[in-house]
C-alpha cells in the first residue's frame, strides 16, 4: 500500500535506525531498530461508491540492546507532534498520502531474556500501535 511506502519514507527523513515492514532488522547491535506490521485496514465509501477517509493501523517494536538508546527513539516516535514526536498528533502530506490524523495508543516496555546465544533474545523492546486516518 502507498501509505507504507509513505510512512516508512517520512519516518527516514528523521530517523537513521534500520526500519524494516513484517521482518526484523538484521543491524540491532548497534542501534535500537524499528519493525512494524500492517494490520487490516478499512476504507470508507460514499453511497456512490466513491472512497471517502481510509484507516490504517500498524503495531510497531522498537528493539535493540541498549535500554536508553531504545527509550530514547520510541520517545521521539510517540510523543505528541506539539513536543517535538513525529507520530502521535501528526495532521498533514506524509509523501503521496494526506493524513488526517495519527494516533499512538498501547505503549508497552517489556524486556526479553537471553536464553541461547546468536538468537534475537535479550533486547528491550518498546511496543505501540499506530492508527492513521487518511
């Protein structure tokens, strides 16, 4: 979908951590990395059939080994647009796509434990859910 393509370009503008759709970024050791994933989405239709507002929602993980490095980018993810955040409260051109609003709801840190080495345990990982209206 476009506004992937979108979100994922406008995230890029500010942010130089590995940002990755549906896999997890491959460089976590030395940068928190961001990956999210598309939920359904619905688009909205007038009674001619014509497309009226699109919602779109993702789940997003921010991860990585550094605890503070890992707080720090999921703080400038969701903090509202008016403190300085690029998602939460974002209105306006986000690539080809007009986004009406953005909300940022479900905030959780959690902490994996390393159990086996070379595996992608042992990561603080911060995780939201993103929904655009566009």
């Amino acid at each position: 979908m476009q506004i992937d393509i979108d979100l994922v370009t406008y995230l890029q503008e500010t942010i130089t951590s590995p940002i990755e759709q549906n896999k997890i970024a491959e460089d976590y050791t030395t940068n928190p990395a961001i990956m999210f994933v598309r939920r359904p989405s619905t688009q909205d239709l007038l009674l001619d059939g014509s497309p009226s507002i699109a919602e779109t929602e993702y789940d997003f993980e921010i991860y990585g080994i550094d605890i503070d490095a890992v707080e720090s980018l999921a703080d400038s993810l969701v903090k509202p647009v008016f403190s300085g955040g690029l998602l939460n409260g974002f209105q306006g051109v986000m690539g080809a796509t007009s986004v009406l609003a953005s909300f940022v709801s479900d905030q959780a840190d959690d902490y994996t434990p390393k159990v086996e080495q070379n595996t992608d345990e042992g990561l603080h990982v911060v995780s939201f859910t993103l929904r655009i209206l566009h």
